[in-house]
C-alpha cells in the first residue's frame, strides 16, 4: 500500500487520489495527515504539501486542492517531458508542477464552471481550453502524469510493483436519425419535397422517390455493414438513440414508430443501447426522464448508458440530470470540432460536481475521436483521416488507455460529404484493436 502525507484532507484531496491511485494505477493507497504516522511508515509513500518531512518522495502542492468554491486560477505553466504543464511550483519537487491540482483542473473541467465564450451551440469550444492554448490537447496528459507518478515511486521503493493495464478499444454509434427518407410520415417527406424542389436538387427529388418505391436502399440504413463489422472484428459497440420529440436540432424517426421500434430491439441484440438526450432535453429535466423512460420501455430494461445530442454539456447541471435519470455511464466528453483528450484522461473516472465538492457514482467514458470533427469541422478528406487518428490511437496504446471512437449511421452510407468514410471506419477498427 502506499501511502500519501498532507497537511488537509478534503473532498478534493480524496478525489484527485482515488482518480490517479485506484482509477488510473489500480493500487491501494491511504492519505494521512498525521506527520508521525509518515513518519514511521516502512512502505512506498509521498509526500504532497507545502514543506518537506524527511527524505521522502516529495510533491509541492499549489493551493488549488486546498481552496474552497470556483474562482479564475492564475496558472503558470513549465515544460517537462516535451509538454507545457500547467501549475507550476518553484520550490524543491520531484518534478517542476503539481500533477495532482493539474490533473484535478483536467478532470473536473474546473475551466467549464468559469465564464468563457460559447459556441453558436451554446458549448464549451476546445479552443477556450488550456489544453488547446498549452498544445496538449491531443495528449491523455492525466494518464501521463500518472504514469510518471508510478515511474517515480518505482524508482525509490524498487520492490513495490504497479500491475500491467491492458488497452482496451470501444466502438460507438449516435443514431440522430435512423433513416434519411423512410418512416419521416407524410407532411416531413411533402415538406423534403419541396425543399429540394425550392434547391432544384433533382438527385435529391429521385433518390427520395427511388427509396421510398423500395428500389434503393434508405442512404441512411447502413446497420447491415455494421453488424458486419461487428461480427467480423467481434466488437462490443455502444448505441446511443435520439428518442426525443421533433424539434429544431431533434430530427429522428417519431419515437413512437413501430420499425423504429423494430429497429432499436435488433441493434439491442447485438450490441449495448444507450440514450442520446435530445438537444431540446438539455436544461429540462422533465423532458430528459420521459426519453429515458421511453428508451427502457422500448427495450424492456433499464437505460444507464448515456450520450448528449450535439455532444451538449453545461457544468454540473446536465451531469447532475442525468443523475436525476439514474444514468450511470455518459460518453459525451470530447469535443465536436477537435480530436483529442477533453479532461485530458482516456479511461473512465467518476464525475466530480464542483459546486457540490463531491465525486458522485456517474462514471464519465470520454471519446478521443469523432468523425464529424475530422469531415466537417476541419474539413479533412477521407483519404487523409488516418494520418489524424491514427496518433490519437497511438497516444492511447502508450498509456494502455481506452480508446472510444465515436461515428454515426449516417456517416457510413459511403454518399455525398461521406464518400469514403466507410473504408476509413474499417482502417480505424483495424488499427485500433487490442
């Protein structure tokens, strides 16, 4: 066991610890504020506070796990190992920042509960993060630090011993809308019409027709490929559903369609379903509680598994509803216009609510990568992606981290904007398995 000295135990302290100690390096370990017992403890231990006990591995510590409430940190930052780390200490360390008040920042998405400017969605852009301003962001910077904590503690006490994780890859699919022409009823097929019409997009107008006379495929319907995959890289996918009411950005199938229905139950036969709140559900927890339930009625089970619609998230408050909706795992952490690492962790780790100052049981599975950051946002072709996620791989296989992809049907209809893109899913399954 390992035990860590400081000063002031607290929620933050507890946390930051469970997170690099137990979630991260898989050891036991004890905090202890008293010096005495430090002091004559024989095993593997360090010390993080503001002043040196003995010749014992020693952490400085910034005040940042010591303060209390949400204010703008002053963060000045040092180079170590090729990346700019936030918080750095300028007295005697073992290393020249504070990995855990860093690692805490990153993880509690401390700079989400400060003003910043929003998106046109109304999100937390990567480029507001200290992550995208120090150049770290494509970096699982939390799982590296706790690595070079384990290095450390490795190279002082030679006879303690970190067990070996294992890389692991999950493959997961949004379903914003199961089918571009099929199931849309009669007024949204009249009004697709006639907005291709208003276009002059004949293709449009006889693709439309060809599909619904059931002599083309729906563009959409591209399930059959992916059970394919599935079962051909014996995967385990995670789906997540759009099952809210029609609305600006809430386009899918209507909830209560009985192939949508159909639909959901052969992909829960194959794979995890999840719920994918609608953007609508965002601040309305009544609006989030009825599509759950609507989701574990269809499925005949609970619904635990979760991922927000256009990736929405507003620190604490949506975690906080989901919470509410006994959800116990959410995917929506990443971001939608650049890959990489948005709590800078590419393991799962449990939610900390700021305002509370308390870890709660909602699990957070962050995503490294979606499709739509590489094709629409940065404008990358398909010939092109792999040179992009394969690095983002690579920085998870170095820490023996989780690497989620995230895509979505659409996107591997192998038309329009996503010609190509199928064969990039195959090469990224390829490259990302274990």
């Amino acid at each position: 066991m390992i035990l860590i000295y400081t000063h002031k135990v607290n929620n933050r302290i507890k946390y930051i610890f469970n997170l690099i100690f137990r979630d991260l390096l898989g050891v036991e370990f004890n905090i202890t504020n008293s010096t005495s017992e430090f002091r004559n403890y024989q095993g593997p231990k360090i010390n993080y506070s503001f002043h040196t006990l003995n010749d014992e591995l020693f952490f400085y510590s910034s005040n940042l796990l010591f303060e209390t409430g949400i204010k703008q940190q002053n963060i000045d930052h040092v180079e170590f190992n090729r990346i700019k780390c936030p918080f750095a200490v300028y007295k005697s360390s073992c290393i020249p920042f504070d990995p855990f008040a860093a690692a805490f920042y990153m993880a509690t998405r401390y700079e989400e509960y400060l003003p910043y400017k929003k998106d046109k969605y109304d999100r937390f852009d990567a480029s507001e993060s200290i992550a995208f301003r120090l150049g770290f962001l494509r970096k699982p910077v939390v799982n590296i630090w706790a690595n070079i904590i384990a290095d450390i503690i490795s190279e002082k006490f030679p006879g303690y011993i970190f067990p070996q994780k294992k890389y692991s890859f999950i493959p997961t699919i949004d379903i914003d809308c199961a089918w571009a022409y099929r199931q849309k009823g009669f007024i949204r097929t009249v009004a697709g019409y006639l907005k291709s019409l208003a276009e002059f997009d004949f293709k449009e107008i006889s693709d439309r027709t060809k599909v619904l006379a059931g002599i083309k495929k729906d563009p959409f319907d591209t399930f059959d490929f992916q059970f394919d995959m599935l079962k051909k890289y014996k995967l385990k996918p995670i789906y997540f559903i759009l099952f809210g009411d029609y609305a600006q950005y809430d386009k899918n199938i209507h909830v209560f369609n009985r192939k949508f229905h159909a639909l959901i139950k052969s992909i829960n036969d194959y794979a995890e379903v999840g719920i994918h709140p609608s953007f609508a559900s965002n601040n309305k927890l009544k609006k989030l509680l009825t599509e759950i339930h609507r989701l574990s009625n269809v499925l005949n089970r609970e619904v635990t598994k979760s991922r927000q619609h256009f990736l929405k998230l507003n620190f604490p408050f949506t975690y906080r509803g989901l919470i509410e909706g006994d959800i116990l795992e959410d995917y929506s952490l990443g971001y939608a216009a650049e890959p990489g690492f948005r709590a800078g962790i590419c393991d799962p780790f449990y939610f900390y609510d700021l305002d509370m100052e308390r870890e709660t049981h909602l699990k957070l599975f962050p995503f490294a990568l979606m499709e739509g950051a590489l094709r629409d946002y940065k404008n990358i072709s398909a010939f092109d992606a792999m040179n992009y996620i394969k690095p983002i791989i690579d920085e998870v296989k170095a820490v023996n981290g989780t690497f989620i992809s995230l895509w979505h049907n659409e996107s591997l209809s192998n038309q329009k904007r996503w010609i190509g893109w199928q064969n990039v899913y195959e090469e990224m399954i390829k490259y990302a398995l274990p």
